[in-house]
C-alpha cells in the first residue's frame, strides 16, 4: 500500500504569498498532484501524513529557517526545494534545501527540477525499503541475496540517472558520499578527484577524516596508487596491493594516508576521473564481491556525470563569454533558428531598433521592423548572403548597413541565420556634412578663380559697349561685337548653370529610359550646339536594349558633358569610340557598362580621378565643373564613373549604372 501511495506524485508548497502560489502553480506539470500549506503547526502535521513527496518552501517568509530545520528532524526522507532568486539562494545555508527554484519561473525551469527532486525523492525510498525486510534482517543480509542485489543495483542505476541531471558539482559529490554512506556503513569514506590548477588529485569529498589533514594530501597521477589505478582500470584491495613485488610500498603508502582498505576507480572512457576510497566497515566485517561491484556501477555512472558538469561548464562558459561580446558589441546582432524564432537579439540591436531583447526573444521573426525579417528568413531559406549592404528601415526611416550569414551545425546543416547590422544615421550625416565642407571649400576657391574668368570677357563686352556709340554705322564691327558678345555671354550662362548644378540639390524626374536613346540624345545635344563636326562618332552598342531608372534630361546632360570633353579636343578632326555591355555583376540585378574613348585625348596628369576636381586647370586654360556635375548626377541616379587610360595612353571614361528591373513606362518617382 506505502508503494502505490509513492507512485503519486505529491508536491507540496509552503507560502504565505498568493503571488507565489499563482506564479509556481502555473507551471508545475499536470501529473503532480499540489497541495498548499502553511509555515507553521499544521504545515508540519501536514507533512507527517504524506507518504513522500517534493516540498516547495518559499524562502522568503519570515522565520522559515527554524520551521525548516523542524520539518527535517520530521521528515528527512522529503526532498525539499527553496523558492528564492539567485542572490537569496546563494547565501542561504547549504543544507536545509536540495536546491533552489528562482523567478522568473518557466515552464521548463519547474519541470526539470521537480523531476530530478522527485527521482531524489525516489531514491531514498527505494533506499529505506531495502533496509526493511520480514526477518528484521540487516541490510548486509540482503546484500547477500540475489533479488535484494538486483533490486539494489536497479535503485543505483536510478540514482546515478538522477545524478546525471544535476550540474551542481558540489551538490552531486555531496549526494553521492550520503548515498555511499547508506549502503555500506564504513566510518571513513573519501573521493578522489583530479585538480587542475595543482596538476595533482585532491580529496574532494570525504566523511569521518579530519578537513585540515585532507587538505594536505596531495597525490601524484602517474606514480603510485593512482598510476595502478590508471592502468588497471579495477578495484583495488590493500591485501591485494600488498602482494605487489615493486609498487606495494607506495601504494600501501597512499592508501594508508587515504585510511582506505578498498579503492575504487571512476574512470571515463578510460581515463581515471577519481577514486571512491573506503576505510574498513565499522562492523568490522569485509566487503563482499556483491556491494564493491554496486560500487563499481555507482562509481562509474558518477564519473560520467562529473564529466558531464565539466562539459556543461564549459559549454557555459562559453556560452556567457559569447554573449558577453555580443552584449557589448557596437554592432547590432540578430539570429534566428529553423523555426523562425529569435534567438540571439543583443543590447545594440535593441538600441538601434527601440526594442528590449525579452520582448523579441523567442518570438517569430516577423515582429522584427521591416524588412530585417524578411532579409534573414531569405538567408535562411534560399542562401542568400548580403555584405554590407544598406537599407532604410521603413519603420523611423533609420539607414542601416547589414550582413547576413547561415548558421551551420557540426553536419554543416542550416540551423538558422544571422545578421550583424550597424546604425548609419551617423556618418550618413557626416558624409552630408563633409560633401557640403567640400563643396563650400570647392565652391569659395572655385569662386576666386572665377571672377578671374569672368574678368575677360567682362572687360571685352564692356570695351565694345562703350566704342558702339562711336562705330554703330560700321556693320562689320556690329557683326563682331555681336559674335563676341554671344560668345561670351555664352560662355559665362554656361558656368553659371554648371555652378548651380553642381552646388545645389537636383530634381529628379525618374522614369524608365533606354540607355542607347539617352547617349543618342546627348550626342544631339551636342551637334545642335556645333560640336563635332569634324569628329568620327563610332558606337558598339550592345544588341540587347537597357531599361534604366532616370531622369532622361539630365542623364543626356551628363553624357554630353563626358562627350564634350573629346569633342573639344578633337576640332580639327578624330575619332570618338562608344561602347555599352550588360555585366552581371554590377549592383543587385545587374547594370550596364558605357565606355567613352577617342584617340586625340591624352592628359599629363598622373592621376585621372583629379579630372573630376573642379579646380584642375585644363590644356585650354579655362576651369570647368562639367566633370564634377555629370559624376553628381550619375551617382544620384545609383552608379558611378570614373577616368583611367587606354593600353595607348589615351582618356577613356567608364560609367556604370543600374538595370532598372520594373515594368512599364509610367513615371516612378518625382
């Protein structure tokens, strides 16, 4: 009957608090049966009529340590939990508490401590039943049997499974003296174990030896008892190590420091871990075959969970280290697993995106700001990897630059992706600034070398205003001053314009163009204004046509300021080369190349990227911003350009822009 009132699972809470109650009782699991009690008389009476169970002690009742201390002296074969948070639990006394559950709660927190208390719980019963047999015999007795010795080897076996979930290493080694000391009653027991730091093994457990003398044993793990232990693998007697020809003496030795008459390796995956060493029984009788074997299963199974500790240590510590670098990274960083939940949100990611990391974690990617969601789950599910990209949050218009990457298990196996994102608010800001310094600094030098330019002709019309009066009737000078007038005025407007465009914000109107009708339309521009006549116009357009978003105005605008360039040079005649091709390569979906060459543009200078500085004086001695302006418009229509020389030496422009992926030929922006 006791046993199948064990087989229910009982869990009692002890608390004054409704809050407790309310916030614990939502996660203990359905198959345990709750009831409630109070930190006082009846909370002990009930207590006293349970056959077993898990107690739940909240510990921050006033007094709670003495009604503890009572409720043990009443049923020490309870396994009892603490409610407390970390700090609490950590200053708590040891052992009145088989350990802590601290807030905030989960589900899975509850459950897997109240199944390890439970199989504690278990244990002990299983234990105390073993000690009770009709006959009034003791346990030795039963030992002695073969049910009694399976039934004892199948409660280990369960007991070193319970001690397998449990990655406190103290509470484990503590659990594991008490249980040794139930099932064999020795009055010296100690544990051997392997000490890093000293590169030796210490006693790290012990029962019935004096602290301060344990605390000087030091043993060496290739020499003596622990190089046998090490290379045999088994359980070791002193009547056995006695008849050792070389070793005896050391041997002997150490277990005589050890007060130990049996040793018992606790080895994983051959490599020695520790030693369980046993002092001579206090009945005074010997160990049989039966209890060292138990031993040896139990030693075994305890090995493995301490190695399991240290791995579950180590993937810990790791774990914090990594999260404390992400924590304090300057980029944000954001992961996600196959479910498309998120697992990895770090304090720079909720800074840049106003977000708390325990309001995203664990939840759906799609509670992320547009588009992060989407660009994560296409990295995850079709392979896509972005390299610092920028993108513009539509969320708070906030500009990010982005990487994304997959993540890959040890079968290199998609198990999610990840992003790492900056904030570029910041040097988008300063790149505005330093354009805008730059083009103040270009702008006030520019000026001064302008008024030089405008002198010239100023000083010619003014010259030929003031001899009109004198030299109307001369219809030769009026032609004259007309052409010059013209001409210079011409060329002043034409500065003018090119300052305006190249200080000031452009409008755009964008729209679907056809590359080739654009270049076509620069080089009218340029005949109906009489450059060119004497010059070759040779195109290698490419079959296929180009759709491009533009303003097809300014685009031809800044063509013609290219083309112009080698019109200039080549008056007296040449030839001008023009070639366009798709490239793959080039920005998201591709773009198209256009190379501008002729064959009378040479430069002296070294550097051909100075040509698109404003104040790089030209052959012809006149400044211009015509380069400067067509590299402003390309860029603003998302490509870019740039000088080099042909294998020749000759100029060659390069400019690259992208496709324009879209349908249709209505208007796209404004």
């Amino acid at each position: 009957m006791e046993r199948q009132l064990y087989k229910l699972k009982l869990v009692v809470l002890i608390s004054q608090k409704e809050s407790i109650l309310r916030k614990i009782k939502e996660f203990i699991p359905e198959d345990y049966i709750l009831l409630e009690g109070e930190p006082g008389p009846k909370g002990l009476q009930l207590l006293g009529n349970i056959v077993s169970g898990v107690i739940l002690v909240d510990t921050s009742i006033h007094g709670i340590q003495m009604w503890i201390g009572e409720a043990l002296r009443l049923r020490a074969d309870l396994t009892y939990l603490g409610i407390a948070d970390r700090a609490a639990a950590e200053n708590f006394p040891f052992p009145l508490f088989y350990d802590f559950i601290s807030p905030p709660f989960n589900s899975r927190q509850v459950s897997s401590l109240l199944e390890r208390a439970w199989e504690r719980g278990q244990l002990n019963f299983e234990l105390k039943t073993l000690k009770k047999n009709p006959g009034g015999n003791d346990v030795n007795s039963s030992l002695n049997s073969s049910s009694s010795h399976r039934l004892k080897e199948h409660v280990l076996c369960e007991f070193s499974r319970a001690l397998s979930n449990n990655f406190n290493r103290n509470r484990l080694l503590e659990l594991f003296m008490d249980a040794v000391a139930e099932l064999v009653p020795v009055g010296k027991l100690s544990l051997l174990l392997f000490n890093e730091n000293l590169n030796k093994f210490i006693i790290s457990a012990q029962r019935g030896l004096d602290p301060l003398y344990c605390s000087g044993l030091l043993f060496n793990p290739s020499s003596g008892l622990l190089a046998w232990l090490t290379g045999e693998g088994r359980i070791l007697r002193t009547e056995e190590a006695a008849g050792f020809a070389k070793t005896s003496s050391e041997v002997l030795q150490e277990m005589k420091l050890l007060q130990a008459v049996v040793c018992i390796p606790l080895v994983v995956h051959g490599q020695l871990v520790g030693t369980l060493n046993l002092g001579p029984k206090v009945t005074g009788s010997l160990f049989s075959d039966d209890e060292l074997e138990v031993l040896y299963i139990l030693s075994g199974n305890v090995a493995m969970a301490l190695r399991d500790i240290e791995l579950h240590h180590q993937i810990r510590y790791q774990k914090y280290f990594i999260e404390n670098i992400l924590q304090r990274m300057n980029s944000g960083v954001i992961a996600i697993n196959q479910e498309n939940l998120i697992i990895t949100f770090n304090y720079r990611a909720g800074k840049i995106l106003s977000f708390q990391p325990e309001e995203v974690m664990g939840k759906d990617l799609r509670c992320l700001p547009s588009p992060l969601g989407d660009l994560l789950y296409d990295t995850l599910t079709m392979g896509r990897v972005y390299h610092k990209e920028e993108i513009i949050l539509a969320f708070g218009h906030i500009p990010l630059e982005f990487s994304t990457y997959q993540l890959l298990d040890e079968e290199r196996a998609v198990a999610g992706s990840v992003m790492i994102f900056d904030d570029i608010s910041e040097r988008k800001q300063l790149e505005v600034e330093r354009r805008q310094a730059d083009q103040l600094d270009v702008l006030n030098k520019f000026v001064g070398q302008l008024a030089h330019e405008i002198k010239n002709p100023m000083v010619a019309i003014q010259t030929f205003c003031e001899l009109l009066p004198e030299k109307y009737e001369d219809s030769s000078f009026r032609d004259f001053f007309t052409h010059t007038v013209r001409q210079e005025v011409q060329r002043l407007n034409e500065l003018v314009e090119q300052l305006i465009a190249f200080s000031t914000s452009l409008s755009y109107k964008f729209m679907p163009v056809e590359i080739h009708e654009t270049l076509d339309r620069a080089l009218l521009m340029l005949q109906e204004q009489g450059k060119g006549q004497k010059t070759s116009v040779n195109t290698s357009y490419s079959p296929d046509k180009f759709n491009i978003r533009a303003d097809k105005i300014l685009l031809a605008r800044s063509f013609s300021y290219l083309l112009r360039n080698s019109f200039q040079a080549m008056e007296k005649g040449g030839s001008l080369f023009i070639h366009t091709f798709f490239d793959g390569s080039l920005f998201e979906n591709g773009g198209v190349g256009i190379h501008f060459w002729d064959s009378e543009t040479k430069t002296e200078i070294s550097n051909v990227e100075k040509l698109f500085n404003p104040l790089c004086a030209r052959e012809s001695g006149y400044i211009s911003l015509e380069l400067p302006v067509c590299r402003k418009i390309i860029e603003d229509h998302g490509g870019h350009v740039r000088a080099s020389l042909t294998k020749d030496k000759y100029l060659k422009f390069e400019v690259y822009l992208p496709i324009f992926s879209g349908e249709g030929g209505e208007n796209v922006a404004t």
